[in-house]
C-alpha cells in the first residue's frame, strides 16, 4: 500500500472536481456491499472513503450509481490510498484513477460533472 500524504493531494489537477448530484461507487464484484458516497469526481477518477484496504495499482471493477438512480459500469485501478485517524468515518482514503470507461458511459458521467469554471459562476 502506498500512501499519499496532505501535502501531495493528487486532487489539485482535477479538471472537473465538483458534483453536481451524489453519485455513489461500489466495486462491482461485492454486490453486498453498501454504496459508498463519491467524495470527489473527475473525468479521470473518483475519491471515496473504505475500509477495504486496496493495494496500490490493483484494479477494480466499479458500478457508480447515479441520483436518478441508473448506474455507469467501468474499471479503474488504486491510484492511491491514505490510512485515516481512528475516529475516522473510515479506515481509509482511496483515489481512484478510472482505466476504462465505455464512451456511453463517459458521457453520463459528464452530466453529474461542472467545471470550475461552472461552479465559480455559479452553475451548480
């Protein structure tokens, strides 16, 4: 497990950072699994608490689940994990960097997505 410190957030590079409506992710193969709330959200990946440990660079298999309540299949791999405090809501914090989202999904994805742009104009 690699961990990413306070001070190296991947998530300064984001392009499109902000939710415009929950969206939930679950890795695909636990179907017993509570969905867990997406934190943070890209075109690139998604940010979520576990307490699942992943290793760095294993790959999942997502179901993300939107506000009107379809969901987008696709795969991403543990770009990064972050152990949280014991009084944490959970026991880690994972970005997750998506490796393959069907273009149709990709799409719907954008829809939940502003830009900062969007936001700081008030789209949200």
């Amino acid at each position: 497990m690699n961990s990413a410190s306070a001070n190296e957030s991947p998530l300064d590079r984001r392009r499109f950072p902000r939710l415009e409506a929950p969206l939930y992710a679950r890795p695909a193969r636990l179907r017993r699994v509570d969905k867990q709330q997406v934190l943070d959200a890209s075109l690139g990946g998604i940010r979520i608490y576990s307490d699942e440990q992943y290793s760095q660079d294993s790959e999942l298999e997502l179901d993300l689940f939107l506000r009107d309540g379809t969901s987008l299949e696709c795969k991403a791999r543990v770009a990064w994990t972050r152990k949280l405090a014991k009084d944490a809501v959970a026991r880690f914090e994972v970005g997750l960097a998506f490796t393959d989202v069907p273009p149709l999904a990709m799409e719907r994805l954008k829809s939940v997505l502003v830009s900062d742009d969007e936001a700081a104009s008030g789209g949200m």
